[in-house]
C-alpha cells in the first residue's frame, strides 16, 4: 500500500492519523515490521538540538532620519556583516564581541534579542548623497525590526563524525573538551531521532518541506552547504521567522577555547508513504555509526580511531585502544525527544500541515577542500586589479579626498590610454563597452545629446557619433561600461 501527503494530510486534518515519534517508530517496526508499520503510521516525528555554528540571522533595523547606508554594524559590540542593502545586516552565531571577546558573540545577541531584551546598535557609514548620516547609536528588541530571519546554512546533519585526543595535553575545541590520551569521547547528533537518519534516501524530506525550527514552523530552503549524500554527510539548509520562536530551542553557548555557538531546535516531519519509507524510519541507534577521530591531528584529514554507534555511545562509556573511557553528546536527546513530542502534538492538534517538496535534495554532491594556491592574478589593492576585473577607481565615496579620486581616475585612464575627462587625447577609444553593458538603462536620462537609446525590448544601445564629450555620463554606469565611469571599460 502507499499513501500521498495529501491523503494523509486529509487523515490529520479529520483527527484519524497516527503520529509517532522516531523513537517510537523504532520500536514500532521492530515489533511489526515495516509493512505493517506503514499501515498503522501516518507520520513519524524526528528532532535534533545540537551547536549549529552555521547560522545566523537576517536583520531588517528600518530607516533613520536622515538616513544611513550601514556600513558597519554592530550589536552589543558584536559584529553584523553590513556588506548589503542600507539597513539590511546578517549577525553570524559565532560572531565574538569586539568588547568581551570570545565568551559573548552572535549567537547570544540572538538569544538575547528572542528573550525580549535590549540590544545597543550601533552604526558607521562613509556617507552618501542619498544617504548622509554617518553614525547612530541607539537601542532595539526584537519587536522593533522589521525582519529577523534565522538563516541557518547547514543543519540535520546526517552524521557527524565523534572525537577524541590522543595528544598529551587537554584541547578545547567545537567538540568540547578532549582529555588527553584519550580520556574521553564526545560526539553530537540525535541517532535514531535524527531527521535525516530516519529518510537516507531523501524521499520525503526535500526543498519547500515545513519543518519545526526553533519552536516555530520554518522550511528547508536548500541542501545545505557541505551537503554530501554520497558518503552518508547530508545536510539541509533552514530558516524561519525568529520573531515566533521560542528560547527553548534555541540558545546561546560557549565552547571555552573556541567561542560562541548557537544550538537550535530542529524537527522534520517523515510521511510515511510507503514500506521502504516506514522500514527507514525504523532505524534504530544500533544501527548508525560514526567514526570516532583523533583531534590532536591538526589536519582537515583527522585519523580515524575506530567506528562506534549510538547505541555504544549513548551507553556512556567505550572501548578505545584496550581502555574504557567516557563517551559524552554535545547534543541533547532530551531536546531532541522534545522537539519530535512537539511536533507530534502540533500535527494532532492540526495546527502543522505536511508539505509536499517543491524539488528533491540532491543526492550527489561533491565537497571539496580548500587548496592552498599562490594567487596568479595579481590581486591587490595597489593594483586594482582583480583577477582580471578593472575597479573603477575614485569609486571609494564621499571621503576619499578630491586629489586622490582625481589621481586615481588619470592614472586608470593613462592606463586605457584615454584622458579621464573624455576622450580628447584618443578619439578612436571607444565610449560604451557594448559587451560590458548589462542594459539597465541608467544612462538613458543623463545624456543630452541621445548617445544612448533603448528599443522596445529595453536593449540599450549608444550611438558613440552624437557624443559631445560633455562629460555629465561621468560615474552613472554600475556596469563600468561607459568610459566615464572612472576606471572602466
Ligand atoms: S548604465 Fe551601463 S549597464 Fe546600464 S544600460 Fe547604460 S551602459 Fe548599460
Ligand atoms: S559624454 Fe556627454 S554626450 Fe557623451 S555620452 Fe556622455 S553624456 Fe552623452
């Protein structure tokens, strides 16, 4: 037999389906079968709180009058990355405050701001035409933004691999404290609880699912970064509204030694459709393993040491090199079981309905590592010259002085062989680079003399003969495709 997530969105919805948790369904098929699992079962209920260091939220602060271009943010002297729209700004969860290091980052102005309290911002600017202010200094909560979007790039992680330190001295690292000669392990994820260890194969679980995040519905939005399905490492990417949130699920920490994370809640829901999908949802503890690695190696390419399951590593203690030692999670099961309970309650209660995916996850990626090259395109600030991009130069604003701006702008035009008050000194150069031009029509009411013009499909052209070289098309081009944009084509 096989369902739809529609015909059990029906069932959910006239108060008939079952709803299990993960750990329940583990039971369920061990006892019944998976056949007869996915008749009894509508929906099982994953859930996994773990240190997501791979997130953060997206701010909208609103508009000051007279207005400031952000160019630099920070909140309780943690810093935002600002390099977007004026007031727009991103907090990362392991952003350390430039005032009390380490122990205060991103994650615990987010926690801060979902608990209801102030947070001091402050902002720089260069100062623009449109936008003059330059500072502000002020106080806000999480009811004054706009927008506050947790954006988490890499979440429900499929597996993630255990540690241990052989070293002879106790490190501090995003596993927690590793005793040397390895005096413990520690190791994160949900086991059988986990979202996508309940649907391997991703037949359920995809892009435009709704899920629990943070104790509110939020959606996976993508793989997420580093997803890799070949070798049993997926990830998803998720967002949701933080303003509906709930600090239960989602909180503040501190690695000592490494610095600020965020754990957040999250629960998919798993359809089950069918016998395969019932059979994977069955998974128990036992039967997921994780490779317990040496990080006293100070290499991407950490040793292995041995394999051992959740269900040798929940029982807290493991035999490691002829020793039995502690075996410790990072994440909480407690949480985890929560967050599965929660979102079973919220499918009864009918106040959570199931999607249908709007496209699958992939289920081949390949990750690749970081290698170490010696730059071959002579990027550098003196130069300006970015793998093969020409920076329009005099471009840095409003404070960069008159005479410099003036410099720059001859020295890039001598370097294109042109005078950077028009094309006087050589005529044959060409004023609008055609290829450059990506036809937004900015030009279109600077010239006086018509040079540019669009047909009815808005593909602009210049016809560079009418030019008069008055100069007024001088900085309009965001493309660099006119001559006068100092610097380019
Ligand atoms: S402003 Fe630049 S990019 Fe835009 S249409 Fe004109 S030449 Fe093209
Ligand atoms: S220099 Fe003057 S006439 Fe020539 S294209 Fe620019 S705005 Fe038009």
């Amino acid at each position: 037999m096989s369902k739809t997530i529609e015909s059990i969105n029906t069932k959910i919805a006239a108060g008939k389906a079952r709803i299990v948790r993960a750990d329940e369904m583990t039971r369920i098929v061990r006892e019944r079968g998976a056949r007869r699992a996915a008749e009894d079962v509508d929906v099982v209920t994953t859930g996994t709180f773990g240190a997501m260091c791979s997130s953060g939220v997206w701010l909208n602060f609103g508009h000051t009058d007279p207005p400031l271009r952000m160019s630099r943010v920070w909140l309780n002297d943690v810093e935002a990355y600002a390099g977007v729209a004026a007031v727009d700004a991103y907090l990362g969860a392991t952003q350390a405050s430039t005032a009390v290091g380490i122990g205060y980052g991103g994650a615990h102005v987010i926690e801060d701001l979902l608990r209801g309290r102030p947070v001091v911002l402050r902002a720089v600017s260069r100062g623009t035409d449109c936008y003059p202010r330059k500072r502000i200094l002020t106080e806000v909560r999480l009811e004054d933004l706009n927008f506050a979007l947790l954006a988490n790039p890499r979440n429900g992680y499929q597996r993630y691999d255990a540690a241990a330190n052989s070293g002879s001295e106790t490190i501090q690292t995003y596993m927690g404290k590793l005793l040397p000669r390895l005096g413990n392990v520690t190791f994160s994820g949900a086991g059988e609880l986990s979202p996508l260890n309940n649907d391997p194969g991703y037949r359920t679980v995809g892009i435009g699912t709704r899920v629990f995040l943070g104790g509110a519905p939020g959606w996976i939005t993508g793989p997420g970064t580093q997803h890799n399905p070949e070798t049993g490492f997926g990830t998803l990417m998720v967002q949701g509204d933080l303003k509906a949130m709930s600090a239960d699920f989602l909180r503040a920490a501190f690695m000592p030694g490494y610095g600020p994370t965020l754990y957040i809640g999250l629960g998919v829901p798993i359809p089950v459709l069918d016998e395969e999908v019932a059979a994977a949802a069955g998974v128990s503890d036992a039967d997921i393993s994780v490779t317990i690695r040496d990080y006293s190696v100070s290499s991407r390419n950490r040793p292995g040491l041995k394999t051992a399951s959740y269900a040798e590593l929940k029982a807290g203690m493991i035999d490691l090199n002829g020793r039995t030692v502690p075996a410790a999670p990072l994440s909480s099961f407690h949480k985890a079981r929560e967050i599965a309970e929660t979102l079973k309650q919220w499918i009864l209660d009918g106040e959570f309905e199931l999607t249908q995916p709007a496209a699958s996850l992939p289920r081949r990626a390949q990750v690749r590592p970081l290698e170490m090259r010696r730059p071959t395109n002579g990027a550098s600030k003196r130069s300006g010259d970015y793998g093969g991009r020409k920076v329009a130069t005099g471009g840095r604003g409003k404070n960069v002085k008159e005479s410099e701006a003036g410099a720059n702008t001859e020295a890039a035009a001598e370097a294109r062989g042109q005078c950077g008050n028009g094309r006087q000194n050589n005529e044959a150069a060409s004023l609008w680079n055609e290829g450059q031009c990506f036809h937004c029509g900015a030009c279109l009411s600077i010239c006086p003399s018509h040079v540019f013009r669009r047909d009815a499909d808005w593909r602009v052209t210049a016809d560079e003969a009418l030019c008069n070289d008055c100069g007024r098309c001088d900085g309009v081009c965001p493309a660099g495709a006119l001559a006068k944009n100092g610097g380019a084509p």
